[in-house]
C-alpha cells in the first residue's frame, strides 16, 4: 500500500468466485486498495493507482450467498478491461468517492 492516508475507508467483501473476502476499502489521493481482514486470505488483496481506473460503478448481484447474493456490488473497471467486484453497504457514497478521484 502507499504511504498515503485515505481520503475515505469502507467495510467492504472482495468478490472473489464463489466468495466474498471481508476487508476494508480505502481511497487515497492516488490509489484504491482493499486490504482483506484476515492474512490467510493470500491473494485477495488489491491496490490500483487511479491513473488505471477506466470506470467505477454499479454491478448486478450473482445470486449466490457466499458472494453477496443479489445485492448491487461496487466494480472497478481497469483499462485492460478487467473488472474487479466489491460487496459494500455504502455503494452509491464509494462510486461517488472515487468517481471525484479520477477527475482530478
């Protein structure tokens, strides 16, 4: 993670196939990172600088339980086209958030 401090922090769930990593969610002047709540969760960390976000918004639910059922899920489009997927209760305030961030 960078040195920085975050501008805004969530409790969010890392989607990740059939789960859903607990962590947190934090935006800095530069990146988004997720850090998982537990150091078992080895590989379901995820840090972006800003400059490689493409697009932020709302994605639809999967259905399955373990992954956060139906609910709407934060997605972070990067500019290879990849898409990465976080449950979060304050979704419209993160896409809000972050959206801000790659303006500026």
């Amino acid at each position: 993670m960078t040195d920085e401090k975050p501008l805004a922090t969530w409790r969010a769930a890392r989607s990740m196939g059939k789960v859903a990593v607990p962590g947190e969610l934090q935006v800095t002047k530069t990146h988004v990172v997720f850090e998982p709540k537990s150091a078992r969760t080895s590989g379901a960390r995820f840090s972006v600088a800003l400059t490689f976000v493409a697009g932020v918004g709302p994605a639809p639910g999967t259905g399955r339980f373990f992954s956060g059922g139906k609910r709407e899920r934060l997605c972070i489009t990067l500019g290879d086209g990849s898409e990465w997927l976080f449950v979060i209760a304050e979704l419209e305030a993160a896409i809000a958030q972050i959206r801000g961030r790659l303006t500026k």
